[in-house]
C-alpha cells in the first residue's frame, strides 16, 4: 500500500472534472486488506480515478486499485466547497433524521423558531452545566435546544444511571434543571473557615432548591474578591432569609425511615434503554466530548459557547 502524500498534491487536481464512475466492485476488499474492515460507503469523486471510502463519518480518499490512500479536505478550488465536510454532513443528516425527538428533553424556542439543535450532554461534565446556563438566552434567540443523553464514561456509569432516573421523571425539563446546577463559588468556602455557614449542607439543600442556588451563584459572579463575594452571600442570605428559613426548617425535621432499594421497573428500564438509544447515536456521530451540538441538516458543533456565539455559527451555517 503507497500513501500519497502530501494532501496538497491531490488538490492541484480539484479543477479536474470527471463523470461519475462506477466503483470498482473489488475496491472494498482491497480496502479491508489495510483498514480491517470495508467502507460503510464508496462513492465516486470529481477527479477521476479517485474515490470517496466512509468508515462511519471518517473519509479517506483512494484510487481505483486501492494502491494510493489519503485523508484531509477535498475542496473545489473554484467555489471554495469543501466536498470532505459535504459527504461528512450528510452522513450526520442520515442519523439525525433517526432521532426519536418525543424521546429527547426539549426547551422550545421562544418566539420564531429558527434553529433546531440536539445536544448531546452529561449530567457531570462542568461545560454542559455551563451550556444549560445559555439556554435561556439561545431560546430567546430562536434556538430550541433537545437535550440526548452521553454518558462519557459509558452505560455502567453513575451518570448513565442519573440519567436515566431524569429521563424517567414526570416533569423532566424540570429534574434536568436541577441535575445541572452547578456547585457553589469555591470562594465562599471562606464564609465556612470563619464558621458562618455549612457549606455542604447548604449546597445540598440549595440543590433541592435550585432556582435560590442559581440567584446565589448569579449574585457572587459580581464579586472581583474572595472577600467580596463573601460579603454578597451574606447580603443575599439576609435579603432571602425567609427562603433560607425554609431551607433549615426542612433540615431540623428527622429523616424517614430507610426504605428497601425498590426493583427495577418496567418503566425505570425503558429509561436506560432510552439513554444507551441516545449513547449509540453519539457514538455514530463520533461525539468525543461534551457538549456536543447538531443541527437538522447534519452541521456539528463541539464544545461549550456563548449563546450569541452559538447564533452566530448556527446562522453561519445556513449561508
């Protein structure tokens, strides 16, 4: 097998135009020689003797004999099309257009609806967190958000199964919400060393409560210092002291009596199978991190962003 290299050699070729030519029909075995398996796809190309092989949404280039591979952009010097993203986009499409969107959670978008994406998500990682904050703002936007479910560290993990729990919730916008409110500002573990307040029970009971958590979190984000987010918990805590008396009424009541682990049921297993449904559905998109954005036509976004950041690329793509 000879690998022709470099990439930029094959785009002198771009202005070439060739009739679609029928696949070698042992063009795949040769493949399965060097690869271990043959292309999902083979698909013919501008240039001639050159062929497009997909191995799930990886595109490697070959020629008629299998004797030259490469891999990078195909670009059409002419429009400037990137023919490499095409093939790659609409392979996405395929699998977007499979998503049961009744089996996503979905925050609609406010107003006129312009964008449509699903996000892949886990419950533990801090950037998701950090892009459910924007959701507010991408629905103001024209954005609905559908959330799928992409436990990182596969279905055995303790957020697959908080996941599924979520997912099986009779108001699930509303269990996501709180399964996604971030940890308090560390700079407020100064107010426990000066022995005002119980940091970790106050975190665990703001996450009953986490429309107080995200004002909590909203007001110390003002403060430059340490000292100063301090004293902004404070003032907070007085200004909502009802709230917070609530919260330690709740706490003085004596536990219930531990109950028996209850069986599985029919319903707590559809759940799982709705997240290992949505894991697979990542994993054939290549999701490698989260979050992982995706629109109808197939067009991904990885990473967290702003929300006008976010518009923007979703306006780009329609261009």
């Amino acid at each position: 097998m000879k690998y022709l290299l470099p990439l930029s050699l094959s785009l002198l070729l771009l202005n070439t135009t060739a009739l679609a030519e029928n696949v070698p029909s042992d063009l795949g075995a040769k493949l399965k020689e060097t690869f271990g398996s043959e292309p999902d796809a083979i698909n013919s190309t501008p240039i001639a003797n050159v062929f497009e092989a997909r191995f799930k949404n990886e595109i490697v280039y070959t020629t008629g004999d299998a004797e030259y591979v490469f891999n990078g952009s195909l670009i059409k010097i002419k429009t400037k099309e990137n023919l490499t993203n095409n093939a790659i986009k609409a392979f996405n499409k395929s699998i977007v257009d499979k998503i049961d969107k009744e089996k996503a959670i979905e925050y609609k978008a406010s107003g006129e609806e312009k964008y449509i994406v699903y996000a892949f998500v886990d419950v533990e990682c801090p950037y998701c967190k950090k892009l459910h904050k924007e959701v507010k703002a991408l629905n103001e936007g024209g954005v609905t958000v559908r959330y799928l479910a992409y436990p990182r560290a596969g279905m055995d993990s303790e957020a697959a199964k908080t996941m599924a729990t979520i997912w099986c919730a009779t108001d699930k916008n509303n269990a996501l919400d709180v399964a996604m409110v971030e940890q308090l500002d560390p700079s407020l573990e100064a107010i426990m060393k000066q022995g005002s307040i119980d940091i970790q029970e106050m975190t665990k009971d703001l996450k009953e409560n986490h429309e107080i958590m995200q004002k909590l979190n909203k007001a110390i984000e003002k403060g430059k210092t340490s000292e100063e987010k301090v004293q902004i918990a404070r003032e907070f805590m007085k200004e909502h002291k009802a709230e917070f008396d609530k919260l330690d009424k709740k706490a003085e009541k004596p536990a219930p009596a531990a109950k028996a682990a209850p069986e599985k049921s029919e319903k707590s297993e559809n759940c799982t199978a709705i997240i290992e449904e949505h894991y697979k559905l990542g994993q054939s998109l290549q999701v490698a991190a989260t979050p992982s954005l995706i629109t109808l036509n197939g067009d991904k976004i990885d990473g967290y962003d702003k929300a006008e950041k976010l518009i923007a690329k979703l306006a780009n793509f329609k261009k």
